[in-house]
C-alpha cells in the first residue's frame, strides 16, 4: 500500500505493510531517506570541488610549460603574465565585477625585437585556457592580412578622416546600425577577451577615441575605458608617423608641456615678432 506525506513542503510517496497509518514511523523513514540525499549531495560537491581542482592544477601546469616554452624576455614575460591575470578573471567571472578594470598595454619596439611572438604566445595562452582569441586588427591592410586579423577602420567603422564639429571639438560619428549588428553577430560582447592593434605607431590619437567610444557603445558599459575590454597596442613609434596627423608620444609630450606649464604658471606672449617667456617667480 502507498501512502502520501508532505515533508519539508514536498510530497512523498512511501510504502507501508499495513493499512494502519502510523506518523512518527513514516517521519522516521523520510527523514533517513532525505539523510541520504543530504550525504549524497555532499559526497558530489566535495567530487565536484576535487575535479575542478584537479583540473585547475593541470591547467597551471600547461600554463607554465607554455610560458617556459616561449623563452620571453624579462619585459615580455611581464606582459603575458598581465594578461594570464586577466584570463584566469574572465575564466573565474571576476572581470564582470564592476570594480574590475581590465589591462591596457603599450608595446613597443623596433623590428625583430618578438612584438609578433609576444602576441602569438598571448593567443595560445588564450587558447589553452579555451577562451575566445584575443581580436587583431591593424591600421594598415597588409599589417591586418599577416596577423590574420581585420583594418581597424573598417572592422570598428572608424572614419579615415576626422569629422570636426566647431572650433576645436571632434564629433564622433555614431556608430553604422548595420555594422555593428554584424560586430555583435560574429563576436559575443561578453567573451571578448582582448583587443590588438597592431602597427599603433600609425594610428592617429583620435581614432584611439573613437575606438574608445566604439567599445563603449558596443558593451553599454560607459564607466570603463574601452568599455572594459583589455586593449594590446604594438608598434615602433621610431617608424613614420601618421600621415596628416600627430602620433600618440607627440600628443604625450603635447599634454605633459601643457600640464607643466599650467602648473607652475608658464605661458607665451608675442612682443615685437618674438616670443618670451614669462615664468612665475616662485620658480626663481
């Protein structure tokens, strides 16, 4: 004979040999059945908890025979651990903390000096830790086709030319509908794990705003530079500069003077065609 009970705000159907309803025995046998659960869960958990360390222990271990394998130099190695940090944040979800800003890194160097080896290692690693592949793109066409990646104009619908609203204000242009469905399609804004801009030393400053506001728009996360997403820039600022335009140390020092001047009252005035410098006293 069956019998209905409801323990624990769930019904349970228990057998019994008698038609005589007892409640006390039928709580006793519940109440064992659900120690049973109880233990059961609790042996999956502390499984679960062992495989996932097993399984991190491994990864570490991969990890590391990739970083040895690479023999990067001291520098390097500092950049790809920067970004290991940032991988295993995606992989545990504490990039999605509001507090959590991700990397942007600054590499630069002449010919034949491992920047391609630095981002060849940085996507392996991605790889290895089954991430998705960090996005190259390149100002430059060819630059773009040998990284197999995409020209960041067109690829982030960045203007070629600087779209000036009045006196010294840049309007940046909204990003096309069209294409940035066909970004969100082909790229889930979430695992987006890192952005490479190849040949930077070309890249004029303002098209690093747009991009800024490309990602910004792209992810709806507005308190973040980029939108939160990690940004690898590479180049050789010993190269030519952007055509028709200054490169991004120029505009460095431009800011560096401008704030140094500002801070100890420094300023030009014209006197009979030349230029003299009137310097706060309190510099003397």
């Amino acid at each position: 004979m069956l019998k209905n009970l409801i323990y624990h705000d769930q019904q349970i159907t228990y057998p019994v040999k008698t038609t005589e309803y007892n409640e006390a025995t039928a709580q006793s046998i519940l109440k064992n059945s659900f120690d049973e659960i109880n233990d059961q869960d609790e042996h999956d958990v502390n499984l679960r908890n062992f495989l996932m360390h097993e399984k991190n222990e491994s990864l570490k271990q991969k990890i590391h025979q990739l970083i040895t394998s690479k023999h990067l130099s001291q520098d390097k190695l500092c950049a790809l651990q920067i970004m290991q940090k940032h991988f295993m944040n995606i992989k545990n979800g504490f990039a999605c903390n509001k507090a959590y800003t991700a990397p942007i890194l600054l590499i630069t160097g002449s010919p034949g000096t491992g920047k391609s080896w630095l981002i060849q290692s940085i996507t392996e690693l991605a790889e290895l830790m089954e991430l998705e592949t960090p996005i190259k793109t390149a100002f430059m066409g060819i630059a773009a086709l040998n990284s197999n990646g995409y020209t960041m104009n067109s690829f982030l619908d960045i203007p070629l030319e600087m779209n000036e609203g009045s006196g010294t204000i840049i309007r940046i242009k909204p990003w096309d509908a069209d294409r940035l469905q066909t970004f969100k399609q082909k790229y889930n804004i979430d695992n987006i794990t890192a952005i490479i801009i190849d040949e930077i030393s070309m890249v004029k400053p303002w098209m690093l705003a747009y991009l800024d506001e490309r990602l910004k728009e792209a992810t709806q996360n507005y308190d973040k530079p980029f939108g939160g997403i990690a940004v690898i820039m590479l180049g050789d600022f010993d190269k030519q500069p952007p055509i028709g335009g200054s490169s991004l140390p120029h505009l460095a020092i431009e800011f560096l003077k401008k704030e140094y001047k500002q801070k100890h009252h420094i300023f030009y005035t014209n006197l009979s065609r030349q230029k003299s410098v009137e310097i706060n006293s309190t510099l003397c």
